[in-house]
C-alpha cells in the first residue's frame, strides 16, 4: 500500500492507495497558509486519517519546482509560507516511511501513464491548464524532469508580449474578458455568443502552446488536465483548425490529444512515486 497527497493552493487530498485503485481517501481546504507550521500540521494530520501499517511509502504533488532528490519544495504556488521546505525529512521523520516528492502535473501525467488516457502511449506529454499551465513529460517510461525538475514547462515561454500561460490559463478570461473560466462555460452551455467566441479564441491560443510541445517532443499523446480542461468542447473546434499549419501534418494525424476522465488521477500518479 502506497499513500498519495496532492497539495493544491486550495485544497489537500490525501488517499490510501493500492493497486491503482483508492481505497480511503481524505480532503481538506487548506487554512492559514500564511503559517507554515499550522499548513504542515494539516498536512500531517490529513495523512495520519488514511495512514496503514502496511503503508510503504508516501508520494506527494506539490504546485511548484522540486529538488526531487532531496524532497525540497520552493515558492509553492498559492501558498506564500511555502518558501523553502524540507518536505521530505520532514514526512519521513514524522511518519518513518520512505517520502517522495515530486510537481503536481508530473503527478497527473505519471497516473495517467499508469492508470489512465495515457496507458500505451509513449512519449506522453500533459497539459493542466487551472490558474496557470502546467506540464508533465514521460518518456522511454519515465518521468523526463530536466536538471531542476523544470523540463517541459510551456507556460513561462515569451508568446504575443506575454506569456503562453498568460493566454492558456484562466488568467485569458480575468484579463481579456473580466470573469472566470468557470462563469464563460456557464454562459457558453447557455448558448452566450459572446462565450463561445471567447473559448473558441482561447482555442486558437491554445493551439500554440500544442505545436510547440509538438515540436519540442513529439509525443503520441497529450493529455488535458485542470479545471479548464472541462470546458474542452467549446474550444476543440477551434483549437484542431488552427493546428492545421503544423509543419508535419502526418505526424499532428497520429498526435491523440485527450482529456482526462479520472479526478483522482494525481492523486494515483503521487502513489507511484513510491517504487
């Protein structure tokens, strides 16, 4: 038995895992994250509800960039206390079991990989799209993290004056459209014109930060996370049109680009950090 935690800005889920599958699992909104020592204790507590004595090991996502060697956490995204923690020796003194940490969506994608859309695909790459966009890369059955677990990240690449994530996250409709990604779909299934011409420009973003993992890997698929990729009809048309100008059409053809089905998938994908 493995414990899997995805430590998000908001929330924490912690599940006692095995086989692939869920047996208990706990959630929590995360309080006082201005506290370090009250957002550990939580997290501490949290594991402790599903912890087993046959538990091997813990794997934990966390929304940020990882010594994944050392288990340290730095600058985690929404949770300012965050700054530098020595999250492993911290778990592993607490609870006596070996910890593995490693970034959210590499989490996503090596769930998917295992237990998921992404299952006999190789290279795979993920995409969670939420307030950012983030990004996972398997290849050859591993996680490809690059020297400072920072490899793939589209997000931060100079696009349009701005950034990729700047255009392919939930920021697009707080700047451009002054409302939520979750408020645009709402209208959008209501039939709004102005959503749909909102997510379908969206689409077109989007497409560029597909292209460019395209380029950078070409992968046989890329799998969709995150709240926005929920909302994935209303920019799909859009977002197949303007990939036509890719300069390998054979190669887009093979590409699957799917969304993912499993909420709980990160949560598994933690799990498997633990050999």
């Amino acid at each position: 038995m493995r414990i899997g935690v995805d430590l998000g800005g908001t929330n924490i889920r912690t599940a006692l895992c095995h086989d692939g599958r869920i047996i208990n699992q706990k959630q929590h909104e995360l309080i006082n994250k201005d506290s370090l020592t009250d957002t550990l204790s939580q997290l501490s507590s949290l594991i402790r509800s599903v912890f087993h004595p046959e538990v091997r090991g813990i794997g934990i996502g966390v929304p940020s960039v990882v010594d994944i060697h050392n288990g340290i956490v730095y600058n985690v995204t929404h949770i300012p206390s965050w700054i530098k923690v020595e999250l492993k020796d911290i778990l592993e003194k607490e609870f006596e079991v070996p910890v593995y940490v490693n970034n959210d969506v590499n989490c996503f994608i090596l769930g998917e990989f295992f237990f998921g859309l992404a299952k006999g695909y190789d290279p795979v790459v993920g995409l969670a799209m939420g307030t950012g966009l983030g990004s996972g890369i398997i290849v050859d059955g591993k996680l490809f993290i690059g020297a400072n677990c920072g490899a793939g990240e589209v997000g931060p690449i100079p696009y349009m004056g701005k950034t990729l994530e700047y255009y392919c996250s939930g920021n697009f409709f707080n700047v451009f459209y002054k409302t939520s990604a979750r408020e645009m779909a709402e209208k959008a299934t209501e039939g709004d014109a102005s959503a749909i011409s909102a997510w379908e420009e969206f689409g077109r973003h989007f497409a560029n930060a597909i292209k460019i993992v395209a380029y950078a890997y070409d992968p046989q698929a890329i799998i969709l996370g995150g709240s926005i990729s929920k909302a994935y009809p209303f920019f799909e048309k859009s977002m197949m049109a303007s990939l036509q100008d890719f300069e390998f059409p054979e190669s887009l053809k093979k590409l699957k680009i799917m969304v993912t089905s499993n909420p709980d998938i990160t949560i598994l994908g933690a799990a498997s950090l633990v050999p």
